[in-house]
C-alpha cells in the first residue's frame, strides 16, 4: 500500500512538471489525481509485493 501511495504521488508529480515545462499547464491548472492513483495502485500491486518478502 505503501508504495502505491509513493508511485501515484511520483507519478503525478511526474505528469504535472511534464505538462509544466512544455507549457500545456499552468501552475494554476487543475490536474486529475485519479489515473495517477489507479497506476500507482497498480505499480505497487505488480512491484511492491516482492519488496516485502
């Protein structure tokens, strides 16, 4: 769960400085945290379940 958490916020962050530089956003844009979650869900499903063993 833990590292689900940690790759959606990675890969948010990610997006947004992505959109930000290329200049499709400004600081002042809302961006969608839902399909950074559903990645970071499915991320830490795939990767984070052989970190424990």
């Amino acid at each position: 769960m833990i590292v689900g958490t940690f790759l959606a916020f990675l890969l948010g962050v990610l997006y947004g400085s992505m959109l930000l530089l290329l200049g499709r956003a400004m600081r002042t844009t809302h961006l969608p945290f839902g399909p950074a979650m559903l990645f970071g869900v499915l991320g830490g499903l795939a990767f984070g379940a052989g970190s424990i063993r």
